[in-house]
C-alpha cells in the first residue's frame, strides 16, 4: 500500500500523518 511504502521510506513523521495520508487518499479514490 502507499501509505505503508511513504512511512517505511521516512516520508511521513508519525502514525497520525500515515493514516491521514491514508484516509485522504482513500475519499479522492472513492468520490473521483
């Protein structure tokens, strides 16, 4: 998953910024 790679790669500084990034990502692809 991307949110998986961008924390393993450093790109996200905690938890909450994955999920965020997660949860964002998820409602663009759903209401596109």
């Amino acid at each position: 998953m991307v949110a998986d790679r961008g924390k393993k790669d450093g790109y996200f500084d905690n938890d909450k910024d994955t999920e965020t990034f997660y949860s964002e990502l998820l409602w663009l692809c759903v209401n596109q």
